[in-house]
C-alpha cells in the first residue's frame, strides 16, 4: 500500500484544487490529458419513452437527463448535479441538431434549457442553436457549450456524431469532408469550441443505423432505441455510440456489413488528435434503466 506524507498530501490537495477548475472550464481537455483514465460513459433507456405517442413523453426525457448527469457527477440531487456543470456567470450554448430525418428532439432542447435557467444562468445568457451558432450572440461570448445531437449513419463520415456535430462552427464546411471526415477532430480546436464544452449527449432514441442515399432519412432503418448517452469524453461516448449502430447493423442484416464510409474519425480523434478514448478497454461504461436489447 502506498505511504503518502503530510507534505505530499498538501501537493496532492493542491494538485486537485486546480485540476478541479481545470475540469469545470475544459473537460475534453482534461480527459484527454489523463489517458490511462477509463472516460466515464452513461448509456439510459426507458421502455415506456414512446408508450404515449410518435413523440417522446417530456417527463420521462427528464428524469432520464437528469439521472444521466447524476450519476456523471457523482451528485445525488439533480439541482446540484448540473450546478457542478453549469454556473451561474456562464454563457450558454446548447449546440443542437436540426437535420430534417433526425432533428434533437425539442424536448430535450427545452429540458436543458431549463436545467440550465435552473443553474442561475439569465434567459439572455443561453441559447439553442445550430447552423446559426457563428452569428449568435450567446454562441460568440459562451463560456460554456453543451453538444447534443442525434445519432444516425452518414454518407461522408461513416455516422454523424458528437465530435462532427461541432462542423456549423466553421468558416467552411469543406476543409473537414477529407478522407471520410477524418479530421474532424480539429474542430476542437476552433476559438468557439476550444475547452467549452461541458457535457456530450448522444441521443439514441430512434437512431439509424443504415441509409439508401445521402441527406435522406430512412425509417426503415431506424429504431426505438429510447435511449441516451453521455459523457464529458466526446470520443468516448461516440465511440460507444458506434459500437451500438454496428451491433444493430449485424443483428439486422445478419452479417458483419461495414460501414461504408468507415467513422474513422472517431478513432482518428483519440489516436491523432487525443481528445479522448475511442478504446472500449479504456471506457467505463454506467448502464441504467431497460437493458434489453442494448447491443452494447
């Protein structure tokens, strides 16, 4: 057992303090600095998230948010849970989805939005937005992002993810298209996003797992998943996230068909870029609610 001393304690507790601010301010970064760290990755379902309806019962989206980001935080009451997140100095972006297949759905736009009014932030000191986040007010003084969108197949980049919803943020969509989107990763880096983000949820409600043709939704190959992940790693919980859409993709087809393109930029993003863990080994993986069915 190691034998810490007084001296070393008070270095360590320093150590901590700082790393603590470190984390608040830049999450991704601080996991990617800490690689031998298994990146903590929440995968929720609920059965019962489309009993009503075509559309996802709000009540459910809640607690299901909510209970993901207590168990993130390690807080049990949710108030406090996104107050460890969110400060009441921020300025907030909720970095969303619109695309017409497969849109984030709005109650979960309207339910962080109001975690994060919750956490003190004023009304004109948050916004949802995507393709309009460069000339948003709210987006070019944030100090705090939060990215969230749905998970589907994509014919450039293999699946359209966490890490390549950041792509509205730059001046031209085309420097990022290279070699199945490889580079994506570098979106990171960009002045807007650069150690922003302070939470990554990939909505796998109705996921789609396969495409007939680019831009277009299949319904067909989407399925009620009712589920979400989240996490502080981006890389990591697209990572799983991946691992899910291929497990569907066998299961339906009832053969290994590749992704064509491969997401190669997830991988790319861990091994070229170090924004975090694409390495399942390495991911420690919270499994809460129905399972059934999970693929992962």
């Amino acid at each position: 057992m190691e034998t810490i001393t007084r001296r070393e304690l008070l270095k360590r507790s320093a150590w901590m303090a700082a790393g603590g601010a470190l984390l608040l301010n830049r999450p991704v970064m601080a996991w990617a600095e800490k690689q031998d760290a298994a990146s903590k990755v929440v995968l929720i379902r609920n059965q019962q998230l489309y009993a009503g309806g075509d559309s996802p019962d709000p009540e459910i989206c809640s607690r299901m948010l909510d209970e993901a980001v207590c168990t993130l935080t390690g807080k049990p009451a949710s108030a406090d849970a996104w107050a460890s997140i969110i400060k009441s100095t921020d300025t907030v972006g909720i970095k969303t989805n619109v695309w017409q297949g497969l849109p984030t759905p709005p109650e979960l736009n309207d339910i962080l939005k109001t975690r994060v009014l919750g956490a003190g932030v004023p009304d004109d000191k948050v916004s949802v937005d995507d393709r309009g986040v460069k000339t948003n007010p709210v987006f070019q003084n944030a100090t705090a992002l939060i990215n969230i969108r749905p998970m589907r197949t994509h014919a450039w980049s293999g699946v359209g993810s966490l890490l390549k919803n950041y792509i509205t943020f730059a001046e031209k969509l085309s420097d990022y298209h290279e070699d199945s989107c490889s580079v994506l990763g570098r979106l990171q880096e960009l002045p807007m996003v650069k150690g922003k983000t302070r939470l990554h949820i990939l909505v796998m409600f109705t996921p789609q797992f396969h495409h007939l043709a680019p831009s277009q939704f299949s319904e067909e190959h989407s399925w009620k998943y009712n589920g979400l992940l989240a996490g502080f790693d981006p890389v990591a919980v697209d990572s799983v996230g991946l691992r899910i859409i291929e497990s569907k993709r066998r299961d339906y087809f009832q053969e290994d068909r590749p992704l064509n393109p491969p997401a190669k930029h997830i991988y790319i993003a861990d091994t070229r870029y170090h924004l975090g863990t694409s390495d399942p080994s390495k991911i420690e993986l919270v499994k809460l609610g129905w399972t059934d069915g999970s693929f992962v």
